[in-house]
C-alpha cells in the first residue's frame, strides 16, 4: 500500500485524539484516572477509525482509482474492464481483453467466462477468439481437451487448418482418447510448418518418435532402437537441429553403438560447418559421450 494514505489516517487520527482528549486533560481530577481515561479514548478512536478505513474505505481500490488505466498492474485493470463491459456489454474488445488478462493472472475460468461472452457477440468467425477460449477450457480442466474445448479448436480449424493452437490440442484430443494414428496425423502436420528452432517443434519430435515405436511395439511399449531410428530418419531429412543430432549421438552411446554415434559427429558437423556455436556443442557432447 501506498504510504500517503496510511500517512492521512495517522495524522487524522492523532488529530482526533486530540480534539477529545484536550477537554479530560483540563478536569479536575487525579493524573492517574485522566491518563486512562486519555488511553481509552485513544485505542476507541483508533479502533473505529482503523476499522472504517480497512473495511469501508478499502484503501486499495481507492489507489487504483487514483492511479487511474495508467498502473503497470495488469490485474488493478480488471476492475475497469468489469465496470466498462457491465456498461458497455457489447464490447467484444473489452471482453477479450479482460479474458487475455484473466489468463495472464492464472484464472483460465474467469478467462473461458469473458471469451465466451465475445464469441456469443461475434459468432463463432474468429479462429484466434476461438482458440484462446478452448485453450481457457483446458486450462481450467487441467489440461484435459473436453468435448466444449474440442469443439472450439474444431471451429477454429474450420476457420483456419493452418491454426497451430488448433492442430495441436486437437492431437492432444486424439491422443487422450486413445486415438494415436489421429493424434500423430494432427501433430505431423504442425511439425512440417514449424521451424526446427521451436521448442514446440522439440516436444513434438519427440512426442511423435515415442508414438511411431508405441503403434509396432508388442504390448504397446515403446522400443527404443526404433525410436533411435525415427530421429536419425528425421535428421537426415532436416539435418537442421543442432539438439537433435546431439540427442542422437547421446542415444546411439547408450544402446552401445559407438559407431554409429561417431557417424552422426559427422554428420552433424557437416550440416552445421558454419556455425563456430553448434561446432562448440558437438565437440563438447563427443568428449563428454569419449566417442573422439
């Protein structure tokens, strides 16, 4: 809290003990009774002002007025945008906006609340209104993509296939269902418009390789030669991720093929000859796996 206003109620307050004190002081009567008498008087004052001034002056909402749409506090905006939407319920900037916040500050219900009221205003036209509102929903179900959050993603993809949020927690439906071919038919798309810098990108490789061994595994268990194999069969398509060819000789190490592990050292040497950086990161990973 802002000093200043606690600053006004101890200078009132005092003054107010004062103004009632002032008139025991000058009685008539023993030091030791008027000094209580001044004591009570003083922690009556105080305890009624204090209380006022905490519960129906709300010091807070008083600074946020004062400080007006000007605060670097995302959250003292809320307050505005409640009190401009209440006003001014078709707005549907003012309803996104108070939903990007809602999501900001870690409250994906109130978040799904707000997009919702924009889509009921808009219609369901906009592919990033609709994301942002199925991602509030996953959010607030902790990170499961139910049938309301799917529909949205599934109306967002209508409006744009080339949607990244669209196409990834429409996998993500899939694959919690139990539907892996879908799932990797969703995120194989994402993965071929992603740069390879992405760390979506990363998460999705992987995610991907781990699915592709599960299908031709028995028992569904992973193999993990085959997931090897999938990411060397990706780099030498796209040898342009300097992390994967380091996970690559670090997963060749571990299944004992040093062999092949010096192969990819190369490999990845070559696809990056230019790069002082990726050359730094491969010579430090070979001395670390002993594979030169």
């Amino acid at each position: 809290m802002s000093i200043l206003p606690m600053a006004g109620f101890v200078l009132l307050a005092l003054l107010a003990v004062a103004f009632a004190a002032v008139p025991v002081w000058r009685m008539k009567d023993s030091k030791k009774r008027r000094a209580l008498l001044l004591a009570a008087i003083a922690v009556f004052l105080l305890g009624v002002g204090g209380g006022a001034y905490w519960m129906v002056g709300r010091p807070l909402l008083a600074q946020r007025e004062a400080e007006g749409l000007a605060t670097r506090d995302m959250n003292a905006l809320v307050p505005y945008l409640i009190k401009h939407v209440r006003a001014n319920p078709k707005d549907t900037r003012a309803w996104r906006y108070l939903g990007q916040i809602y999501m900001t500050s870690g409250d994906p219900g109130n978040a799904a609340r707000a997009l919702a009221r924009a889509i009921e205003i808009e219609g369901k036209t906009d592919p990033a209104l609709n994301a942002a509102y199925g991602e509030a929903l996953v959010m607030q179900s902790g990170g499961t993509v139910n049938e309301q959050a799917e529909a949205a993603f599934a109306a967002t993809l209508k409006l744009d296939p080339s949607s990244a949020p669209g196409r990834y927690y429409m996998g993500l439906a899939r694959l919690q269902r139990g539907d892996r071919p879908g799932a990797v038919t969703y995120w194989q798309s994402l993965v071929n418009d992603l740069p390879p810098t992405s760390p979506l990108y990363q998460t999705l490789v992987d995610r991907l390789a781990a699915l592709t061994a599960t299908q031709g595994a028995p028992g569904g268990a992973p193999d993990p030669r085959q997931m090897v194999a999938s990411l060397a069969a990706r780099l030498k398509a796209n040898p342009d991720d300097a992390l994967g060819w380091v996970r690559l000789m670090r997963a060749y190490t571990v299944l004992g093929e040093t062999g092949k592990a010096k192969e990819a050292l190369a490999s990845a040497r070559k696809a990056f000859a230019t790069s002082t950086e990726a050359q730094t990161a491969f010579t430090t990973a070979a001395k670390e796996l002993k594979i030169e």
